[in-house]
C-alpha cells in the first residue's frame, strides 16, 4: 500500500468538478468516497430513460471552443461524445435576427473584430453595432482579478452597458439574449463582472471561442457513465442517495461526514455541489452553520430552468440544430435543439425531437404540462412556423428550480474560495472564485481540480492535476491591459480610496 492509500478523502456533489476531484485523487491512490443526493452521478447534467424509455436530461449543455480540459479530459478517457462545431442562430418574433459562423473557419483578425465582422446581423443596424465600442474599455478594464471583480461587481450588467453607450436597440437585441442564456437572469439582475467575465470568456478574447458543439446523447450516457466506472475501477467509491447532514471537526479539522446516521470518516473534504444545494446542506449543519463563510451563502441565489422535449408527428426543416430565442418573454430566454441533427439514438426517428430550454423560467415553472407543452409549441412556431401545425405526439417536462448560479450585483463578496476556514475542507464549483478565467462546466471541472490538488498539498503525496490555462491574451489586449494597470495605480496613488470601488 502506498503512502496515498492510505489517506481519505470525501468529496461531496458528483457534477463536473465532484467527478474531475474524484477522478483525479482516485488516479493518484487515494480512498476516496464520492456522495450524491440523487439517484445518480451527474448533478445538473445527468440524464435518465422516461417511463416509455426515451433518453432525457436537464438541459441540453453547449461545449464551447475555449473548454481545453474537457476536452482533454475525454481525449484522456478515449471517448468521442461530441458533434462537430456547429453553426447557431438567434430568434425574436420578427423572426431570424443572427446567424454564426464558424469563427474558427473564417480568417483570423484580431480580437474582437472576429466576432464583430463575421457575425451576420439581419436586421440591427450598424450605427447600432458600433455603440458597443466604447464597450471595449470595460472589457480591458476587467482583468479577472479580484480587486476589478470588486469594482465592477455591484454594478449591474445593464448600468454597465447605459454608462457605456450602448444603444437601447444593441442592448435589447444582442446583449440582454446573451446574458438570458448565458448568466440565466436579465441584464438589471446580473453582475457587471459577471457580465464581463462571461461575454470575454465564450465571445471576445479570440476568434474561435464562440464556436460550439454538442454531446451526441445525454451528457450521462456519453461521458459520466464512462467516467464513473473508470473511477470505480482506480478504487474510487460513488454512492448515490446520499445527503450530507453535517460534518465532525477536530482541531478545525473535518475528521468525518454525516449523511443521516452514517458516517464518513475522512482526512479531507471537497464540497462540489451548487449553491442551493450548499445552502441546504448549511442549513442542516450545526458546525457548517457556525461559521460566518458559510451562514453569509444565505445571501447567494440561484434561478429556475424549465427543460422540455418535444416528439413531433413529422419531421420539420430547421435549418441550424442549434438557436436561442429573445423577445417571447420579458425576463426569459430559451434555446432550441434540434436532436435529429445532434444526438444519435434521433438521426433515423420518423418526427422531430426538439430541445426546448427555458432560463430564469420562475413564472413558467407553476404551470401543468398541459399548459406547458401549448406554449413551447406557440414559441417554436414564432421562429419557424411549421411547428404549428405538427402534432406533438409526446413530451417530457422538468422542472428545475433553483437550478443555476446566480452571479447578482454584490454576489461576489460571499462567494467562497477553494480554501475555507476549516483546514481541511474545500470548495469547487461553477460559483467558487478563481482566477482560471474559465466559465460554466469548464469552470466547474477546474476547480474540482484546483481542489483536489490542495488534497495533495496538504496530505501529500502524488502529483497534482495539469490544468491547462485559459489561452492568453492577444497582444494588444495584453499592451492595452499593462497600460490601463499602470494608469489606474498612478491615479489610485494620488488619490487612494477617492472613488466608490
């Protein structure tokens, strides 16, 4: 037996980063014990057979361009779950408003150029495109760091945009769709770091990075399945339906965790699970509950999803498997798939089977499917109209409350790092800070390694997790950033503590 083999570890949540955590300290000769509340690994991303033994799952999930330790991680477990990048849309109720290309096909120009020539704008003007240049400052500005987290984190997304300049029109029709889809919330409930962040990350650093493809089945089927039984096989234990009740500390050492009356004795702890689940596992947890870190998550949120399936009695032409949608409701946006065309169990199925994802959907979450299933058909045939008259022959309806991350003004400050108060304990997460730079399942699965290589380093031995960085910064992005860095800290010298952070 090893020296590693002899150390224990639990890690809490079996998403992107509980699985990556797992996954790696298993690889290393750790006895490590991975606890899911649900019935199965895969958190948001899991997916399951209805009752007539259709594949589902919560959401279809996108793997943009910059995911480079997803993708490792798949070329690492010899699986080939992807689509090819595809080419997306965007729909309002005038119909097609933007169509993508490849990014990556197109020649290169520097960053952003790319993004603002290629993308094919049918009806936004150009005079209104170019309001968003005075954009670019902010976008300079925010370098990830925490002292620019800080400063432009209490402002919202749509303050940020009016300070700026940008148009209403630019505003209405380009970038409250983004963060509908891309920060779940519109644009005055969401963090203008966030905003940053995020709109950098997946559209603006380089050319390539808004291209997308796509698992071709449910996430589950294609990787977790996969890569749970080579956890299994490296000694890992994964069990499932089991929530964490509390947790035993010793000299601010977590020696054990409770999931009702068993027991989980440990040298070390990982919590990988989002924030309303944290929140509950807090709230039942007299030593959790003790600490201001984890009290003060009681001020974090998060926001419904509504995921539908559509099986329609023929097939219709859809031209692009993947489109979003904006203008349908006031605070909500949504996508639509096209499974036919993405996932292999529908590319022979007589109709078509249709993906149909709603973002901040708290006022649709309340109704009945069969108020649901009309709706969805009314808004698909607001994009294409031969989905009005399809009949839909069979459907599948989940509702996810509290689902995703909410990156709200002033979110920031009570968001954890990897490292907490109790020596022993850490945190990963799309919602943990860290300055990888990354979003979203990429986000989620380096911090689950950022984790587990703090396991490492604490209890030592075996090699910490590579993680690939986030592609650097263009040139000119790089000069325009030193500038901004050198100008701010000559000003912020004369006048420390002037301005409103």
């Amino acid at each position: 037996m090893t020296q590693a083999e002899g150390k224990k570890v639990v890690v809490v949540g079996a998403g992107w980063a509980g699985l990556g955590a797992t996954y790696h300290l298993a690889k290393q000769g750790y006895a490590v014990t991975l606890l899911e509340a649900g019935p199965q690994p895969g958190g948001l991303v899991a997916g399951w057979k209805t009752a007539g033994g259709r594949s589902v799952e919560a959401g279809i999930h996108g793997f943009w361009y910059p995911y480079r330790n997803i993708f490792a991680l798949v070329d690492e477990l010899h699986l080939q779950p992807f689509t090819p990048y595809t080419h997306s849309s965007q729909y309002s109720p005038a119909g097609l408003e933007v169509e993508s290309p490849l990014f990556q096909a197109m020649p290169y120009l520097p960053s952003p150029l790319g993004t603002f020539l290629y993308t094919r704008f049918k009806r936004l003007p150009l005079v209104d495109r170019l309001s968003a240049l005075p954009l670019l400052y902010a976008v300079i500005d925010f370098d990830n760091s925490d002292a620019a987290w800080r400063r432009y984190d209490k402002v919202t997304a749509r303050e940020l945009f009016k300070q700026f300049g940008v148009s209403a029109r630019l505003y209405k029709e380009s970038f409250e769709p983004m963060l509908l889809v891309g920060l779940f919330a519109p644009g005055e409930q969401c963090s203008a770091a966030a905003a940053l962040g995020m709109l950098y990350y997946f559209i603006l650093a380089h050319q390539p990075d808004f291209d997308v493809r796509w698992c071709r089945g449910t996430v589950g089927e294609q990787i977790f399945r996969p890569w749970v039984e080579q956890i299994e096989q490296l000694g890992g234990r994964v069990l499932a339906n089991q929530r964490v009740s509390d947790v035993e500390v010793s000299d601010n050492r977590v020696t054990a965790v409770r999931c009702g009356d068993e027991r989980f004795e440990t040298d070390a702890v990982i919590f990988s699970v989002g924030i309303t689940g944290m929140k509950k596992i807090v709230a039942g947890s007299p030593t959790l509950r003790s600490r201001p870190e984890f009290r003060n998550l009681s001020n974090l949120g998060a926001v419904d999803v509504l995921a539908t399936r559509l099986w329609c009695d023929r097939k219709i032409d859809i031209p692009l498997p993947s489109n979003a949608c904006f203008g349908f409701h006031q605070t909500t946006g949504w996508t639509f798939f096209d499974l036919n065309a993405l996932h292999d169990d529908y590319r022979s199925e007589p109709g078509s089977v249709i993906e149909v994802d709603y973002y901040h959907a708290n006022q649709l979450i309340p109704l009945d499917d069969e108020q649901i299933v009309p709706l969805v058909q009314a808004n698909l045939a607001g994009c294409i109209p031969a989905f009005g008259e399809a009949k839909i022959i069979d459907h599948s309806v989940i509702r996810l409350p509290q689902a995703v991350s909410h990156f709200a003004p002033g979110s920031y400050q009570y968001l954890l790092p990897s490292a907490t108060s109790f020596s022993n304990l850490f945190m990963s997460g799309d919602w943990i800070i860290t300055r990888h730079g990354s979003w979203s399942q990429e986000k989620a699965y380096v911090t689950g390694l950022e984790a587990a290589n703090r396991v490492i380093g604490q209890l030592g031995p075996g090699q910490p997790a590579k993680i690939l960085p986030v592609i650097p910064d263009e040139p000119h992005i790089q000069a325009a950033r030193a500038v901004n860095r050198a100008v701010r800290s000559a000003v912020e010298g004369v006048l420390p503590g002037f301005w409103l952070p």
